[in-house]
C-alpha cells in the first residue's frame, strides 16, 4: 500500500500540509506497520484477559483417516496431518464426524479431556493425545496437544485521559500499546 501512496504524499503534502514531511509520512507508516505486527498478540492478550484463561494449547493432526469431520467449526477433511493450530485451555473444542458411533480415548485425562459428547477440554499443562476410533476399532483421528499455562500478573491500569504515576518495585515488565502514551524510568511509570 505505501508504493500505492508513496509517488502521491509530496504533492498531498504540499497541499494540506499534513503531515509535515515525507520524513513525517514515513514514520506514521512505520508506526502502522509496528501497529501490524504486534495487534495479534495484544487481542490475544486482551482475549486471555477479559475471559481469565489458564493458558493455551498447540494441537497437530497426527493421522487422519477421515475426509468429513470438523474441530470448534473447522472443516477437518482440508487439515493434512502434521497441521497445527492453537487453542484455548478450559473451553470445549467439539470433534464431529458423520458417523455418531465414534468413539475417543485420552492419553491423559488431565492433559486433555474428552466427553461422550466428543467435546475436547484442555486443562493441565503437559501433552497428550486424543484418538477417535469407529464402532470396529479403526482410527480414524488422531490430535495431539501440548498445553501450557500462562504467567500471572498483578496488573494496574490507567485510564486514557488521566495521568499518573505507577510505584511497583517489583515489576519485571511494562507494557504499553505506544511509547507516547507511557514513559517508562527505571521504576517510575508516568502516563504522558
């Protein structure tokens, strides 16, 4: 998009006088870009947060020997074995095939968890796996998971439009969305 741009800014500049310079223009973009790169794990963050979740798990489809199944609404027949995805702990992850008879069997029940319903709950850290089976015993699925738990944090915020300072000796780690909203000075934290 900035190629796009780029060939139009100076006379956008020159009209509107804003932003001041190309040098100015250059840096908004890199701000959108850095904005880019680290959204993903800020709404991951704010997700972990809001709905206070243990930690998460990285699955891999290990084998599959069915075309039609599907796992939290994901279409399976389209996942090759050695796909990985990532997925919450403590939230019900449904498996569904077309044959109703399947059957699931754990690794380990505290690892991962699977109901009658085929509902998968990840709960302890460590890995385990989880294999599907029909009514003859054929496999038909196998997950594999490996779960890990976030650390905890005592947080404090402020609010936008307030200002203040923030006295934690023993922080390890501040964040901030931009480095002009928070200035960060050994261990005084003052919103701008």
């Amino acid at each position: 998009m900035k190629t796009e741009l780029e060939p139009e800014m100076q006379a956008h500049i020159d009209r509107w006088g804003e932003p001041a310079s190309m040098e100015e223009w250059e840096l908004h973009v890199e701000r959108l870009r850095n904005f880019q790169d680290v959204r993903p794990e800020y709404v991951r963050s704010h997700l972990i947060s809001y709905f206070e979740l243990q930690g998460d798990a990285q699955m891999t489809v290990e084998s599959s020997n069915i075309d039609h199944w599907s796992i939290a609404g994901q279409y399976g027949g389209e996942l090759q074995e050695g796909w990985t995805g990532q997925y919450f702990t403590n939230t019900q992850l449904p498996v569904h095939f077309p044959d109703a008879t399947a059957y699931a069997s754990s690794s380990d029940e505290d690892i991962a968890s699977v109901t009658d319903d085929h509902e998968i709950i990840l709960i302890d850290e460590g890995a385990a796996e989880v294999s599907f089976f029909d009514e003859n015993d054929n496999e038909l699925l196998v997950l594999s998971f490996t779960v890990s738990h976030y650390e905890t944090y005592d947080n404090e915020t402020i609010d936008t439009e307030t200002s203040g300072t923030i006295e934690q000796p023993n922080a390890s780690t501040w964040m901030s969305s931009s480095p002009d909203i928070i200035e960060v000075d050994d261990e005084v934290h003052s919103m701008l």
